[in-house]
C-alpha cells in the first residue's frame, strides 16, 4: 500500500529522501512561498554570520570568505565559498552553543533570519559579550492562490504558517508538525496534529513507521 505524504520539498532533497526510506511517497505540495526583503546588512564589521535558513543564506548576500554558523548541512551547501561551521544540533540552541565555542571572547556578528524566527538567539545573547545584529532576508508568505491539495494521507507543515495555511485544507487527513511551534499553529487554528516532530529527519522517520 502506498501512503502519500505532502510536504514542501523537492524529491531530491534529503528531507524527501528520509521520508521515502521509512516506506512512504513524497507528494511535493507548497502553500506558502519566501519573498526576499532586499534590505542591507545592519553592521558591516561582523566577525562571523549566523545564517538560519538556506533561504536565508541564498538571499544574503554576505562577504566572501564570511564565517558562517549554520543550523544544518543545506543551509551550509547554499554558502559556497565561506567557512561553515554547523551546529552541534538542528535548531537555534545549538547554534548558541556553537558561536560560544568557537568565539570565546565574543564580538559582533549578523544573524541572517527571516521574519517569523522565534527570536531564541536575539533573546539570549542580550547582555552577553556576543552583540548580534538582527538581518531581516526575507518573510514567509501564503500563495496566492493556494495551490489545490493533491491526492494525499498525510502532511508535514514545516513552519507555523504552513500549518496555518494547511489547516483547513487538511481536516480530513493526518497532520504531522516539524516543531512545536508548527503543532501550536495547528492547534491555534483549530486542527490539532496528530504527532509533534522534533525537527530532525531521525524523529520523523519514527513517527512515519507508527503510522504505517
């Protein structure tokens, strides 16, 4: 039996690839899409970038030879010709964790974000001898018109806006979230998920086996 999952990532991405190793098909399907802000950078002489995103890294257009903390291995493969260090783990913590290791002694750097980040490393940094500089690259937003949801068993919403874009559109079939606050947007709009993904591709492909 095949059982389909939406999620929006191309079939060639690692994401995709994990999914279809559990036993599932990918089904690519996105309702939201990343607009660049075109904004420059809000300090010049930063030691190093902190980029989130891969969206993020393709749209800043950093100095090359930059350092470059990442969250993961994508966002590093979109920073071709800087010093890329990744984090310890997938998410902000880890990042914090690996700025402090290898800048010690602190400094200034810029942290490449879109929009609706969550603000974790701007909140924890305040005080402390690394001075990050926020850099807005671009926002997150719904299509318009939403795409019409092909023929599916199941979708991952991989930010709080997919979900919230999803939600009405998915009442009828399993709602599986990439992170808390993904599975607190679903929640908000009334659709709660059904499983909650700690966002590492290791999680998922747990909760895909349950639901086969």
């Amino acid at each position: 039996m095949v059982i389909r999952l939406g999620l929006a990532r191309g079939p060639e991405d690692a994401l995709s690839r994990g999914v279809r190793k559990s036993g599932w098909e990918t089904v690519f399907w996105a309702v939201t899409e990343l607009r660049p802000m075109d904004s420059p950078p809000p300090f010049a002489r930063a030691r190093a970038a902190l980029v989130l995103s891969p969206a993020g890294a393709r749209a800043a257009c950093l100095p090359v030879g930059m350092p470059c903390l990442v969250t993961g291995e994508a966002t590093g493969r979109a920073l071709e010709g800087h010093e890329v260090l990744v984090s310890s783990e997938p998410k902000a913590e880890g990042l914090w964790e690996t700025l402090r290791s290898h800048f010690p002694e602190g400094g200034d750097f810029l942290l490449v974000r879109g929009e609706r980040s969550r603000g974790f490393l701007e909140d924890v940094a305040q005080g402390t001898p690394w001075r990050l500089h926020p850099w807005i690259t671009h926002e997150e937003a719904p299509m318009d018109p939403v795409p019409q949801r092909p023929e599916l068993d199941a979708v991952l919403a991989l930010s709080p806006l997919q979900a919230e874009v999803m939600a009405p559109l998915t009442q009828d079939i399993l709602r599986f979230a990439w992170g808390e606050r993904t599975a607190a947007a679903f929640a908000a709009a009334g659709t709660p998920a059904q499983a909650i993904c700690e966002p590492k591709m290791e999680a998922l492909g747990r909760i895909l086996a349950a639901y086969l």
